[in-house]
C-alpha cells in the first residue's frame, strides 16, 4: 500500500452524485405529475359541476319532495319535482338489462374459462368484445327499428317506445362486460383446486358450479355490480328507445323516461342557465353520480379482493 | 383442464345428461350476443346500403332525405379525432410515466391518484357531458364550439389511455432501465430513450382504441351543445356536429327515410371503427415485443 501511495499519491475521492443538481429532470418530474394531475382535476370538476347547482335547486324545492314525489313535470306549469318516476324508470330498464346480462355473461365465462380450448378461447373472448365496441347510438337504432317491431310481432303488446325493448338490447350490450371481469376472476382459480376436484371424481359441471364459481365470486359480484352501475349510466339506447314519457309504472311495455334520459333531453334544448330547469339537470345528474359512484366503488373493492387472494 | 377419465367406471346416465344439457346452455349463452351482433349488421346495412352514396359523404344535411348527407357531422369527427390525439394522448401518457416511473406507491396521494382513475373509468358518459356544459360551455363561456366536444371526450377517454399505457409501460423489463442506468444515464434519459421507445406499440394500440371509443360517443356531446343544424364545415371554435350525433338526429326525424339514412350513417361509423380497430390490432401484431 505504501508504495502504491507513493507512486500515485493519494486516493482520489470518487463522488456518485451529480455534480449539480439535475434541474431539466425536476422539471420533466413536474410536467408528468401535472399530467397525472388532470384525472383529479376532473374528479373535482365534476363533484363542483354537480354540487353547486344542486344546491341552489334544493334551496328551492326540498330533498323531501323531490325523493318521494311521485310525478316528474319539471317543464310544466305547475310545476312538479318528484324523481322517484325516473328512478323508476332508470330500475325498471336496469333490471330488464340486468336479467339479460348476468346469467348470460356468467355462462360465457364459465364456457370461455372452463370449456373452450385455449385457441377457440383466443377468437371467442376478442370477438364477444366487439359487442362493447360499438357504439351506443347504434343500439338504440336497432332496439326502437328492429327489435321492438320484432317484439310486436310475436305478440308482445309493446309501445313504440318501451322499456323492454331498450332493456334487453342493453343486456346483450353488457354481456361482454360480465362475462370479460367473471372470466378474469375464474381464470385467476388456483388450477390445484380444479385439480383436486377432478381427482375426486367431479365433473366437469360440478367442477365448474361448484368449485370455480364459488371461488371467483368476488370477481363475479364485481362484475354483476359493474354491469348494474353501466345500465344505470345509459344514456342513448333509452334516450331512442324506451321514450320520453316520465311516469311511475311497473309495466316495462310502456315508454319511459330514466334519469339519463332527463338529462340529454333536457341538455338538447336551450334551457336559460340559472333557470330552475337548468337547475334539474344538475340535482337529476348528482343522483345519478352518486349511485354509480357507490356501485363502482363497491365493485372496484370486490376485485382487488380476489386479487389478493389469489394472485 | 380436461376431466380425468373416470376409472371406476362410466358415470351415471343423469350426470352424463346434466353435463350435456349445461353445456349445450352455455353454447347457446355465447352465442346470444353473436347472434344479435350478426342480426344487428345485417339489419343495419340491409336498411342502409341504398343510402350509401356520395350525397352522403358530401353534402350537408338537409329537410329532404335525398339530398341529405354528413359532411360537416364527418369532418366534425375527423377534426375531433386529431383534437384528441393531441390532447389525451399526451396527457394519459404523461399520467401513465408517473405513476409507473415516478410515484413512490407507499404515498397515500398516488394512491389517490390510482383509486381516482379507476372510479373515472366508470364514470357515466353522461355526467362528463354536465361537467362540459357547466365549466367549458357556460362557465368559461367557451360555447357550444368543437374544441369543448373534444376537451369533454378528452377527459372521457383518459383513464383508458392511463390504463392501456400503464400495461405498455410495465411491460417493459427491469433489466432494461437497470442496463441504462449502469451505462450513467439520468431518470429521464433511460425514460425517453429506452422505456418509452419499447412501449410505444403498446401505448399506440391502446391509444388507437380509445380514440374508438370517443368517437363511437354521443350523449355527452348532446349536453355541450352538438345537436344543432350546421350546414357548413365544421371549425375548432365554431358550432359543430359529429357523426353519431348526426346519426341520433335522424333517427329522432318521424320520416321513415331519415331512419334508413340513420342506418346509412351507422354504416359509415362502423366502418371508421373498424379501419381504426384493425390498425390497432395490426399495430400490436406487428410491433409488439415479448420480452
């Protein structure tokens, strides 16, 4: 060591650090967390958007009135703010959709999952998604040209526009949504268990209802949550189909009107801002807002669940 | 995955029965959306292709269904197309090289970030059209222009161009930043020149999709003003409509010639989406890399 001191002199000291701070590398840092920055802006955008106007409307016509009034003419003189038609409205087309598209999409996961070979799983899973590819409009073209008629000619009474024609279009439009997350949550089954059971001698059938299902169903529940929050938002497939009439009936045969669809119709037409109707759109819309924000969250919960247990 | 034969012999006639009959309920469920899928094109363009004519790609619309046609509601599309590629390309991008790249995951205000994107996505469209026609038509007092359609499906289409661009940017190995930074490149440097480069096929296909799924939008262009009769092109900062609004419209007409030239227009959508989802779908076969 001495005489490598001698020959070189001392050991020059080596820094790691930059020799100034990096500033262009804080600046490129900032300009992304901005970017990131817009997504929380829009969150905040759309709860003041909503609350705002909100308020002020419910200065004016009280939450009582307007969560159990039981008729919705908000354009009419007198005037009236009940909601509860189009929530009416907006459950009965949820549900006709629902009752499509859970039992539907669950059995496309369960056959994509647990029964279709690999390569036929490969075609079948991008093809079952152009169906949430194509744009809404359009399935409200189909539902009011083709599929109420079609529902009348098979001798179900149906108006022009009815919820029932509206709500199964939409289910079929949702199945992809069910069957993609469900089939997600089964693929993601530990194959040991599905082994284990065949060893025992189950079936394919049993294999399937009563190992994977019961092990997914978080991922499942998700998916049945997520299609519900979707119906529920629709805007243009009962915008076309299912009319514009707000009442309060049962009777998925009738034209109806859901909070969606208050609100584009409303929205069209140049309502005055400030004016109590322009009000509406924001009261109807944070309801909305609100339900779908529940549900999502709700769903959102159910997924990372299964992922924590399995993945 | 396949049954185990059974070696004690053959299972019993009802569960065989029972296996077939759940099988064939299963054939019959995914087959459902294929077979209105299918009924839908057909219906569509049996009812369209005589509407398919240049009158509809060039003229403007008009009160009589035959010389009616979507020019501006087409140019309206393409310049919300090229809006939005400069504007929620970027950002989304921007959004995913943070929070991939820069955010430390511990912090409670990431989380925030991620938890906030995943409740975006889901979203109804329609309340992104309250928002526009609160803050940029109203409030800022923007108008009822182009430019608050697009900001509005910006917003709208983000969370998926985050979410795709995530997938691309994750996708891309460990090894590959560690080799740069050994080499003394800065976080930047190995950010721009070696991750974003290899996750670009990725980025792009996601990219591609979202703008699919922007342009396929109606209802939140309803609220910030696009149902308006425009005859003339469209401008950035002028009044505007877009194809699947121009479709609504006709489909609202009660002249059964209009809802023929609806399904026309529908047409002309579909095959904008499709050209779109095949380059996205031949970006991806092409160009992407698996480590």
């Amino acid at each position: 060591m001495a005489t490598r001191e001698a020959a070189l002199g001392p050991r020059p000291e080596i820094r790691l650090r930059a020799e100034s701070r990096r500033w262009s590398e804080d600046v490129v840092k900032g300009v992304l967390a901005l970017c990131a920055l817009v997504s929380v802006a829009t969150t905040l955008g759309i709860v003041i958007a909503l609350l705002e106007p909100s308020i002020e409307f419910f200065s004016e016509i009280s939450a009582v009135d307007f969560f159990s009034g039981t008729t919705w003419a908000p354009l009419f003189v007198p005037s009236s703010f009940g909601v509860l038609p189009l929530l009416a409205g907006t459950l009965n087309v949820t549900a006709v959709a629902c009752l499509v598209a859970m039992p539907l999409g669950l059995a496309a996961a369960i056959f994509l999952s647990e029964y279709a070979k690999p390569r036929v799983r490969q075609v079948l899973k991008p093809s079952l998604e152009v169906l949430a590819g194509i744009p809404t409009v359009v399935f409200g073209f189909f539902a009011l040209t083709f599929f109420t008629p079609l529902l009348q000619d098979v001798g179900i009474d149906v108006n022009v526009f009815n919820a029932l024609s509206a709500g199964i279009v939409m289910g079929v439009m949702l199945i992809p949504t069910v069957a993609s997350i469900s089939e997600d949550a089964m693929a993601s089954v530990p194959r040991e268990l599905r082994d284990g059971a065949y060893a025992l001698g189950g079936s394919r059938l049993q294999v399937s209802t009563r190992i994977v299902v019961p092990a997914a169903i978080s991922g499942i529940v998700a998916s049945f949550v997520l299609a519900i929050s979707r119906a529920i938002g629709e805007t243009m497939i009962v915008l076309i189909a299912a009319g514009g009439i707000a009442q309060l009936t049962a009777d998925s045969r009738e034209p109806m009107q859901t909070m969606t669809a208050f609100i584009a119709a409303t929205g069209i037409g140049d309502v005055p801002t400030g004016s109590i109707e322009y009000k509406t759109i924001f009261a109807v819309g944070l309801t909305l807002f609100v339900i779908t924000l529940v549900m999502n969250v709700f769903a959102i919960r159910l997924v990372r669940k299964y992922r924590e247990i399995y993945e | 995955m396949s049954a185990v034969p059974a070696i004690l012999g053959r299972r019993s006639t009802g569960e065989r029965v029972r296996g077939g009959a759940f099988y064939a309920l299963l054939v019959f469920s995914i087959s459902v959306g294929f077979l209105l899928l299918g009924t839908l094109l057909v219906d569509v363009f049996r009812k369209g292709v005589p509407f398919l004519d240049w009158v509809l790609l060039n003229n403007p619309p008009s009160a009589s269904p035959e010389k009616a046609g979507a020019r501006p509601a087409i140019l309206g599309t393409i310049y919300m197309m090229g809006l939005l590629l400069l504007m929620a390309v970027p950002v989304g991008v921007g959004t995913a090289l943070y929070l991939e790249e820069y955010a430390d995951r511990e912090r409670w205000y990431n989380r925030v970030l991620e938890i906030n994107i995943q409740n975006l996505a889901a979203v109804p469209s329609i309340v992104y059209g309250i928002l526009g026609l609160a803050f940029l038509v109203r409030g800022l007092g923007l108008g009822r222009v182009l430019l608050a359609g697009a900001m509005i499906l910006t917003l709208l289409v983000l969370p998926i161009v985050i979410v795709s661009s995530r997938e691309a940017i994750r996708a891309v190995p460990d090894s590959i930043r560690q080799g740069a930074y050994a080499l003394g490149a800065t976080q930047w440097q190995v950010i721009s020149r070696q991750v974003l480069p290899a996750a670009i096929p990725g980025i792009a296909t996601g990219s591609i999709l979202a703008l699919a799924r922007a342009i396929g939008e109606t209802a939140p262009l309803l609220l910030v003003g696009a149902l308006t009769y425009v005859a003339i092109d469209p401008t950035i900062l002028g009044q505007f409509t877009a194809l699947p609004i121009q479709i609504f419209q006709w489909i609202a007409r009660p002249q059964d010639d209009f809802k023929l030239l609806a399904a026309a227009g529908i047409i002309v959508l579909l095959a904008i989406l499709l050209v779109m989802n095949a380059g996205a779908i031949w970006l991806r076969n092409r160009y992407q890399r698996r480590w």
